[in-house]
C-alpha cells in the first residue's frame, strides 16, 4: 500500500501538471484509473504502490502533447509523446521524494507502456495493470463520453461518415497509429480504429473480464447512432 503522506506529496506536484476541470484527461480520468488499477491490481496480485504511483503519473504530459497535436498538425512526423516524457519526468519527482530505485523504474516503465500506441508492450504485471486500467476507461458508457468530449475539443465532427477506412488510415493515420490532423478525425473514427480492439488487447484475466460489458455496450452504441443516423430508428 503506498503511504498517505508519499501519497498526498505527489498528488499536489502531479496536480499541477494536469489541466482544471477536464473531465477526459484531468483529476477524474486519473481517479477512476487509480480506482480500475488497484482493483485490478489486487486481483492480480499486483505491487499497489507501485501502480497507484504509475497512475497518479501517468498522463502529467498527455494535454501537453494534446496541444502541440492541435497546434502543429502535419508538421511532425514523430511528436512528442507523453508517455515517454511522463516517465522521464516521474523518475525526477520521485527521485526527490526519496522513492527507492527500484520502484522509480518499475513506475516508469508501467508509465512508458500504458499506451495504447506506445512504443513499448507493458512486461510487468503492474504496467499490465495499469494499461488495463487505463484502458476501461476509453470503453464502455465512459469510454463514450469520453470520446465525445476529446471530439468536441478538437473542433472535430462527433460522427464522420466515412465509408473507406482504409483510404481514410492512408490520409490521416501515422505507422505507429497515431492521428496527424486531430481536425479531421471523430469519435466514430477513433472507435473504428482503435477503441473497438481496446477489449481485445487487455493483458489480465481481470481487465478482460472488465472490459466485455464495457466493449459490448459501446459496439451497440455506435451500431444504434449510425441507424439513428440513417433515419431507420
Ligand atoms: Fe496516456
Ligand atoms: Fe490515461
């Protein structure tokens, strides 16, 4: 279990990183992470402190890296990513804490891997925790409303009609998986390509249970909007 007073310390320095009331990727995203992780973690048999730690971390960057997305779209083939940076800038916090070293790299490395598009695969079972965690959060009824809150921040359509997904990967989709104009992707998009495999690629027993109601009710979500959309319901 990770001590209050460790706790608290790094949630005011974290805090300062996240953005205020951003209900996608602020306080609450990393709360009801926290919440999924530990539950997962202790199912799994998990180092919980070192989990709790990855995952008050984990996103410091993410709005930053938002932001750059926003700002410089199609100017870089390889941006910045969060995950990287997070991990970089959590062994320096911690550092300072006095945190171990050997929990300092095992937090860093749940960090580097809890991306979907990560360049690296989580190999321990608390990065395996974490991403997990990280994950049931993009599906299911909040994985909805997430998504329509990232779209609506982008200036983007919450449903793009778009009959050639693959023409559509080739326009606006980077190797590593990663979108190179923000403007022109939609929640629907994103489902298409990547939420609705999210279930598919838990790494514990306990997150794939998890996630099958969640997956499930999104499939049905996106399946009645487009027949809304079509007027046939
Ligand atoms: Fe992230
Ligand atoms: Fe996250």
């Amino acid at each position: 279990m990770l001590d209050e007073a460790i706790r608290n310390k790094v949630w005011k320095i974290a805090e300062s990183y996240y953005p205020k009331n951003d209900w996608a990727h602020g306080r609450s995203h990393i709360e009801r992470v926290i919440r999924s992780a530990v539950e997962i973690g202790k199912q799994e048999g998990a180092d919980i402190e070192v989990i709790e730690l990855a995952a008050i971390l984990h996103d410091i960057f993410v709005k930053y890296e938002y932001n750059i997305q926003h700002r410089e779209a199609h100017s870089r083939a390889d941006g910045f990513r969060h995950e990287i940076e997070a991990a970089k800038e959590s062994r320096r916090i911690l550092g300072k804490l006095g945190i171990s070293d050997a929990t300092i790299d095992a937090v860093a490395h749940c960090i580097e891997a809890h991306r979907k598009r990560s360049s690296s695969e989580p190999q321990t079972i608390e990065a395996k925790c974490l991403f997990d965690a990280d994950k049931l959060d993009c599906i299911g009824a909040i994985g909805v409303t997430r998504s329509a809150f990232v779209s609506f921040e982008h200036g983007q359509e919450f449903y793009k009609e778009e009959t050639d997904i693959e023409a559509y990967k080739r326009k606006n989709v980077r190797a590593d998986g990663t979108i190179i104009d923000f403007r022109l992707h939609s929640s629907n998009l994103e489902y298409e390509l990547s939420l609705k495999e999210v279930a598919k690629r838990m790494h514990t027993k306990t997150g794939r249970r998890l996630s099958e109601e969640r997956a499930a009710f999104m499939d049905a979500f996106y399946e009645r909007y487009a027949e809304e959309l079509k007027g046939r319901l």
